[in-house]
C-alpha cells in the first residue's frame, strides 16, 4: 500500500508541474498573447489597441500570472478547459471526441501487435538457433526500420488504389480502422516479438523451469504455469510505454489517412495557433501517459511482488 500511495503521490506532483509549463505556452512564445487570440479569431488585420486591451481583460491576462494559473488549474479540475480560438466551441469536448478516435487505433493496433508477437516470440525462443528462429528474427529486426510514412502509402497504394478493398482515408466505419492500425501494428509487433524471444529464453534457462520438470510437469505445462506469466511481464511494460505514446497521437498516421485523432486535432490546433485546443490537448496526453505509466507500474509489482518489495526499499 505505502508503495502505491507514493507512486500517486508522484502522479500528482507530475501533473501538476506539467499543466504549469503547459500554462505557460502563451507566455514563452514570442508576441502579446492578447495580440495572438485576436490574429486567431479575425486573421492578420489590423489590431486595435482598444480590442487588445478588451481582449486583456476578457481572458483575466491582465492579473498576476500566478492568480492566472490557479484560476486555470482551477477550471481544468472542473472539465472546463476554454473555448477554441478558431471555432468557438467547448475544448474537452473536441478532445474526448479525438482522443476516443486516437485511442481505437492504438488499442487495436497494439492487441494485433501482442497476439502475434509473443507466440513469436515464444517459438523464437524454443527454437533457438534453428533456421525459423533466424528468419522471425531477421524480419521483425527489419521491419523496426520501417518508417509509418513510408508504410502508410504503400499500404494505400495495394490495398486502396490496387486492389480496391479498403478505403484510402477518413474514419467512416470498421474498414476504415484497418489500414491505420496495420501501420500503426507493425513497429510495436517488431519489438514485442523480440523482447518477448529474450524473455522467454531467460525463463527456459531459469532453475524453477528445471525443478518445475523435474517433478514430471510436461513442457507445456510447465510454460502454461510458470514460463509465460514470467516471461510476459517485460512486454507487457512495454505495451503499456506504447500505448501511453500512441495516445498522444501519431501524427504522421493520421495525417496521411485523414484521421480525426487527437495528434491531428493538435497539428491543426498548432498551425491556427489555437492556445486553448493546445493546452488542453497536451494536459490530457500527458495526464493519461502518466496515469498508464503509474497503473502498470502497480500492476507489474502486484504480478511480480518481488519487484514491488526492492523498490519500496529503493
């Protein structure tokens, strides 16, 4: 219990040291903050000092900047993060709608990429040293190389434009979701595949493999009991690391299939300028990675209590 009262304690502190820098974003960057929220509501016409300074008042930018920050902090724990400079519309709104979008294709995509790579991983591993084991090998290495932005369009190109079975682009249904999350899968599979060989083939020589066969369990019950909880542990890490990047958003995917996720919300968000969608995107990304981080960490320990015991020594 002391171990997971801290790393919420941690949570907490990170949070909150996060929305203060993300507070901050209208402040570091060059030019009157007021003068940018009228660029984005008018475009680039003249500015009127008496607007700028209506502006000021309006949005409370005229009060001392820590007064400013809590009142902010203080409206984001109540679901209110602002309005969009571009449209005018609520903020988390627009966000719950492309993070459930985001989210989707990261889940899907990262379940595919697990299904296929630990019973990869696992033959790899048993098969140590045999032809198969180097062929899965030599691929999933090769194709953690392959960049999204080189997959995305060669899979448009067979799958949508060649054959004609899966749309190019937008977000109209299940086939849609296909060709994104395929690109999406395949880094992660790669990884996984690999972690997933070394894991097990450090559990297959582990002295409780040998004594869990010496009191006549068969290999697959031995695997089943002992090797595969054990072995999936490391990947398992892994896939909550993955998962808690993707839900920022995959820029590069969402762009080239027209996705309305959230990395496309904040692209869009960055190139208007839009303050308000910027904040609160990059609040509730790192909210999340850090609340997935913090879960499997509890997680990994409550599997594996030995590693929860070293580290509240720690």
């Amino acid at each position: 219990m002391l171990y997971v009262l801290r790393r919420f304690a941690v949570l907490v502190t990170t949070l909150l040291v996060a929305s203060f820098l993300v507070f901050l974003i209208p402040y570091v960057t060059p030019g009157d903050p007021a003068a940018r929220i009228l660029r984005a509501r008018v475009g680039d016409l003249v500015q009127d000092p008496r607007t700028l300074a209506r502006l000021r008042v309006e949005y409370g930018l005229d009060r001392p900047l820590l007064q400013q920050y809590l009142s902010w902090l203080g409206s984001a724990l109540r679901g209110d993060l602002g309005r969009s400079f571009t449209n005018g519309t609520e903020v988390l709104p627009q966000l719950m709608r492309a993070l459930s979008v985001t989210a989707s294709i990261a889940v899907i995509a990262l379940l595919l990429a697990l299904l296929v790579a630990v019973p990869l991983g696992a033959v790899c591993a048993v098969r140590r040293g045999t032809p198969l084991d180097g062929a899965i090998t030599g691929v999933t290495q090769a194709f953690v190389a392959v960049p999204e932005y080189w997959l995305g369009p060669v899979l448009v190109l067979v799958f949508a434009l060649q054959l004609g079975v899966l749309p190019s682009s937008g977000w109209h249904g299940v086939e849609s979701m296909v060709l994104p999350c395929l690109t999406v899968a395949l880094r992660p599979m790669s990884y996984f595949t690999q972690v997933a060989r070394a894991s097990m083939i450090e559990v297959l020589e582990a002295p409780y493999i040998t004594a869990a066969r010496g009191r006549g369990l068969s290999f697959a019950q031995t695997m089943l009991r002992h090797g595969l909880r054990n072995s999936v542990l490391p990947v398992l890490t892994l896939f909550a690391v993955w998962l808690a990047g993707l839900l920022g958003g995959s820029v590069v995917v969402e762009v080239i299939f027209a996705v309305p996720g959230v990395g496309r919300q904040m692209y869009d968000a960055v190139i208007n300028n839009d303050v308000p969608l910027i904040q609160g995107g990059v609040v509730a990304v790192v909210g999340l990675a850090v609340l997935i981080t913090t879960l499997t960490d509890v997680l990994y320990t409550a599997i594996n209590p030995n590693a929860r015991t070293s580290r509240v020594r720690a």
